[in-house]
C-alpha cells in the first residue's frame, strides 16, 4: 500500500492538507501519516544569559522558575499536539481513508522529513503556516525547506481543497519534469483527469517539438492533453493559464536551471506559489 505523511499544525492550512490527503488516499488506497511537530521555540523560554546582572540566589530563583515554566509550555504543547493530531486522523477516516494513524513529534520538521520519508510516497504541506502573514501573503517557513530536503514528491496544499478535474503541467523539459510526466502516465492519481502542458518561452519548433513529445507520453496513456507555448514571465503566464483553464493542481519540476525552475526553489519561490492560488505537486 501506498503510504502518505501530511505535516499539520494549528493553522487554516492544516484542513486542506487533510482533504488533498484524503483526495489522495481514497483515489490510489493510501495510507496517512498524520504528522504534527512541536518546535524547540515551543518548549523553550530560557531569555539571554542574564549572569552578568543578577545575584546568584536570584539568578537561581529566576532559572528555577524558567524550568518550571519550560515544563509546564512543554506539557501544554504535548496536549495541543495530540488533539491536531487526533482531530486529523478522524478527519481522513470521516472522509473514507482505510488507514491513517497520527504521530507527535519533537524537533525540527526537516529531520522529520528526512527520517520519515524513506517508505513515503508523498509528502503533503500547507502552502503557509501558524506564523504566515496572511496581510502579506507570506509563505510557511518550513515549505521551502521541505521542498529542498525531500527526495519525494511534495504536494504542497492551497488555503481550500477544490476537487480536482484539470491538472496544468509547468513544462521546461528538465528531467524533473519528466520524473512528474512519468508518474502521471503510469501512477493512479491522475487517470480520469484533464491535462494541459505549458511551455514558458518561444515557440520554436525545437520547443514545440519538446512539448509535443512530452504530452504524446501522457495521450498513450490515454490522457487528453492541451498544450500551449507563450513568451513572458513564468509566474504570470502559468498563473494567467490556471485562471483560463480551470486548473485545479499544478505539477512541476522541483529543480534545475532553467526559468520555469528556477522559480520554485531559489529566491522567487513565494512569488511562484502565490501566484498560482492552486495546490503545487512537485517533483525532484
């Protein structure tokens, strides 16, 4: 059986993780990883080293009371965890997954990542987190981070779960991609779904000839495929075609040099993702 592992906190974004894990989950006959992480920020309070000012029997006094304080955000973290984690797990089985269980962590959620992910087949995030700026539309600090460490796909949600029936392919002809064309053409998630393919650059027959050879992978797996070339920014022209087109999830390469790349991981990653209001599935 396939296997999923959807990192939740307390935000808006955590709802959505489960209902694209759900999709996910009762469309192949996965089973869920509900994942929350308590952060070394919330078990700690210790301020600057104090040393300097304080006497000794109230430099004691104030450490003795940190502690006590320490353990007390501790225990407090361990209880909110369970219930995120309790109330996800019984949201994936409301929704019909056969199996999900719920795991509490401590630490750091790429060492997560990097330690929970050897028998995954998918890591699902929210798109933002507890922390995010929604005033400034302000990306989750750990998603990038995620992104570069995982060696697995990563299916990064939007603030809301829209059912999926059209799926838009970011094509720069990277074998990044190609690993996601594969994956479209021979996995189970896809089958039954709308695709349309997006080269971001001239239409040169070398370009076109890319493209078109890409999407006849997906046609003999019997997808119906719409492929379009256009010339400008990528995050406008693939934000511009998700509009037109109804698209509902986004697939692209993780990696690489080239434009369309570039811009999921590298210094205009939010821009990219904020651009596209739609969930990203992407690909190393």
């Amino acid at each position: 059986m396939a296997k999923l592992i959807a990192f939740i906190d307390g935000s808006t974004y955590a709802q959505s993780v489960l209902d694209h894990a759900a999709w996910v989950a009762t469309t192949i006959g996965a089973s869920v990883e509900v994942v929350h992480i308590i952060g070394r920020r919330d078990l700690s309070s210790t301020p600057a080293d104090l040393s300097g000012s304080l006497e000794l029997g109230a430099r004691t006094s104030l450490l003795n009371e940190l502690a006590e304080h320490d353990a007390q955000r501790a225990k407090l973290a361990q209880q909110r965890g369970r219930l995120v984690v309790d109330a996800g797990v019984n949201r994936l089985v409301e929704a019909g997954v056969q199996s999900a269980i719920g795991k509490l962590r401590n630490g750091d959620v790429v060492e997560s990542v990097q330690e929970l992910e050897k028998d995954a087949d998918l890591i699902l995030i929210g798109k933002r987190g507890e922390a995010a700026d929604f005033a400034k539309l302000h990306l989750g600090s750990n998603l990038e981070r995620v992104v570069r460490t995982s060696t697995k796909p990563v299916l990064v949600a939007s603030r809301a779960f829209q059912p999926v029936k059209r799926f838009l392919v970011a094509f720069d002809g990277g074998p990044s991609v190609m690993k996601a064309i594969n994956h479209i053409a021979t996995g189970k998630l896809f089958p039954g779904l709308e695709g349309h393919m997006v080269t971001v650059g001239r239409d040169t027959p070398e370009n076109r000839g890319k493209l078109e050879t890409a999407a006849n992978v997906l046609r003999s797996a019997g997808y119906t495929i719409h492929t379009h070339i256009e010339e400008g920014e990528p995050e406008k022209i693939i934000a511009s075609h998700a509009e037109a087109d109804h698209i509902d999830l986004l697939v692209m390469g993780a990696y690489g040099h080239s434009r369309i790349r570039s811009f999921i991981i590298g210094s205009t990653t939010a821009e990219m993702v904020r651009s596209v209001k739609r969930p990203v599935m992407l690909f190393r």
